[in-house]
C-alpha cells in the first residue's frame, strides 16, 4: 500500500513538470532554433529573356512583380524566329518577377546578376552589375528579369546596381 501512496503522491508532480514553461535551457535552445531559420540564404532564379520594355514606360522604380496584368502594362514579348525564340513563360501563380530597367542609352548594357539572397529579416537582396558593351547607333531600354519562386516572395525586394 506505501507503494502506491508514493506512487499518487509522485504522478502529480510528474504531470506538473511536464506541463511547466520551459526553462531557461530549453528556451535558449529555441531561440538558437529561431535564429538559425532567419540566417541568410542564398535564392534561386532564372532569367527571363526575350521581353523589351514597352514605349510608353517612363521612370521605372519597381522592385517586384506578382502579376501578369501590371507585368504586361510595362513589358512586351519579343519573340523571333528560330531555336529559343520565344519568350521565356512566367508562372504568376508560382513566380514572381525582380525587373531592373535602365534609363534609355545608346550602349549596349549588359545587366549581369551578381547574388539574390534573403536577408533573414524579410528582404530579398538583389544585387547585379552593369557592363558596357560598345556604342550603338540607337537607343536601347536596358533590362534585366530575374524570375523567382514564390515561396521566397516578400515586399522587400532592394535592387543593389553596382
């Protein structure tokens, strides 16, 4: 019978122990868990090609697309014949897209991704360089379109040209 009254008297303290906040060991354990899903990540994406920026497009300061209608408002398709000559297809449903638009010059631009990376704090960084290429005799509308899974999109897209 002792057996079973220590018994009665040590269950409760068990099940209050389980249910207890968890102690200052478990909880920086948790944070470290925490901290290290906010770490800075690399993101993959692809390119978009053969889309040119449309005529009636002005001053661009747009860092993200999620759309097809407004991706259509500033961009058009430039498909032509041959191997590969159509335009690259964007899944709105599952993409989304990082657009970086130059002022109208007349040299050939080469707009070359460098890194995308999440931030851990909710941005996407995006950082790319511009080559010169050669003298034209037109103008041109630089543009680069970084296609890029929707599981990694934010609002916070911040374009970095160096």
């Amino acid at each position: 019978m002792n057996k079973f009254v220590a018994l009665l008297c040590v269950l409760p303290m068990l099940l209050l122990a389980a249910c207890a906040p968890k102690s200052a060991e478990n909880k920086a354990a948790a944070d470290v868990v925490e901290s290290a899903e906010m770490e800075e990540q690399d993101v993959p994406y692809s390119i978009a090609k053969r889309y040119f920026v449309k005529n009636t497009v002005g001053e661009f300061n747009i860092n993200r697309i999620a759309d097809k209608e407004t991706f259509e408002q500033y961009f058009g398709m430039a498909a032509v014949m041959g191997r590969d000559g159509l335009p690259t297809t964007i899944d709105f449903e599952q993409e989304f897209v990082i657009p970086v638009v130059l002022p109208e010059t007349g040299y050939e631009l080469s707009i070359v991704p460098v890194s995308l990376r999440n931030n851990g704090r909710g941005e996407l960084l995006f950082n790319c360089r511009v080559d010169t290429l050669r003298e034209l005799s037109y103008t041109i509308r630089p543009l680069l379109l970084t296609i890029v899974s929707k599981s990694f999109d934010t609002d916070n897209v911040v374009v970095e040209i160096d």
